[in-house]
C-alpha cells in the first residue's frame, strides 16, 4: 500500500512540467484598469514641446507610450489582464510601478501611491493590484498611465503600442524568443527568470522550455535564441 502511494507521487512530479505547456491561452484581451476615469493623454500624443514629459519621452521619438487616465489619488487599479508580477518598484518617471506580463506581453501602471502586489504573484484579470496616485517625475498631476509593451521587440520604443480595451489583441503570444544580449548585465537561466517571472525561482521552466541541461548560474551564449514560456 505505501510502496503504491509513493508510486503515485513519483508520477505527478514527472508529469508535472508536462501539464504546464497544456493550458496555452491562445488569444488575449484586455480591460479597462478603472472602473471609471476619463482618457486624459491618448497614446502616441506628440509630447516634444512639453517640458515635464519631454526629457522621458526622449526614447520613444517624444511619442506618449501609454494612456492616462484622470484619477483622484487613492483609487482602485485593477489587472487589466491576468499575468505574473514582474515589476513592482519605485522609477524615476514613473514613480512606484507595476508589471504584469503574460506571455510576451507587459501591461505598466505607473505613478500609483500603494502597491499591493509582489514580485512573482500571479494575478488574475481584475483583481485589485494598487492604488493610482503621483508618484514620479514624469506627473504632474495625479493621473494612471496605463503602458503595453511587446517583448518581441528588441528596443523600447518598438515595445509599446496602443492598447486598445477590450478587443483581441492579435500580437499576444504565449511563448516568445529572447534573443542573449550580455552588453549591460550577463545573462543566465536565473536573470531571465528574475526579468520575466518577477522572482529567480522559474529557471526551471525556462531550462526545460529549452531542452538546457546546464546549469541556471551559467552566463548565456551572446545572441542565442532562449524561448521564454509562460507562467501557467
Ligand atoms: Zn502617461
């Protein structure tokens, strides 16, 4: 009887990275951060004449890479989407931020007065995530800038485009590639797993994701394809 029991346990752990890759969300849709908060700044608004967005809107051609919302500090915030906490810090323009990625997108919600989620916490769509406020130098008045990046895309600037609410967003993938790029920081199974899942603990995934069998401490080879998965 227990040789059996231990059989099982035995199984489920081998299965386990399996079920993983099973339950793929093939498209994606996005909702609306607020329950209530007019658009105040569209994306894309040209911001070159303006003094305070100016210098951080530098890299993205002085384009504005999100949208704000009016709000009063102290309002709710909610996961536009479901996904797992990959930033959850204070930025210089961007005062304390959230990162929620789902496979290869990021959904941003900047300047808020409280976080309430931590690195590596899965969120679901929905779910109240902080409190908008205006944090950051990049705000001049109290306001949620709402921001979707790409990470297909190899700069900022090609990252971010125009969320649209509610509709399928046709360039969600599930898994993407990231191409190794050790110029600033060297790259490992670890790092990767700090950068796209929040916490290190999800080198594992990504070694098996990849067929690895090295180590998660070993520096990636310069311009190697990684395929990073999901979270579920
Ligand atoms: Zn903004």
């Amino acid at each position: 009887m227990k040789k059996c029991e231990l059989l099982v346990i035995i199984q489920q752990t081998q299965v386990k990275p399996v079920l993983r890759f099973i339950d793929k969300i093939e498209y994606m849709m996005i909702n609306y951060p607020l329950k209530e908060g007019k658009i105040i700044q569209p994306f894309g608004r040209d911001a070159s004449d303006d003094p305070i967005y100016k210098e951080f809107y530098k890299i993205f051609d002085y384009k504005h890479c999100g949208i704000d919302f009016d709000t009063e500090i102290g309002t709710n915030v909610y996961a536009a989407f479901s996904g797992i906490v990959v930033r959850a810090e204070n930025h210089e323009g961007m005062g304390n931020v959230i990162g929620i990625r789902n496979g290869n997108l990021v959904g941003l919600y900047a300047h808020l007065s409280e976080i309430g989620v931590i690195l590596g916490q899965l969120v679901s769509t929905g779910d109240l995530i902080g409190k908008s406020g205006a944090t950051g130098k990049a705000c001049p008045k109290p306001h949620l800038h709402f921001e979707l990046r790409d990470l297909t895309k190899s700069s900022l600037k090609e990252m971010v485009f125009e969320p649209i609410f509610e509709k399928e967003i046709d360039r969600y993938k599930d898994t993407f590639t990231y191409t190794v790029n050790n110029k600033n920081t060297q790259k490992t199974l670890r790092s990767l797993s700090k950068l796209y899942f929040g916490t290190q603990n999800y080198w594992e995934l990504i070694k098996i994701a990849n067929g690895f069998d090295f180590d998660e401490s070993i520096v990636l080879e310069e311009a190697s394809e990684i395929i990073i998965p999901n979270y579920n």
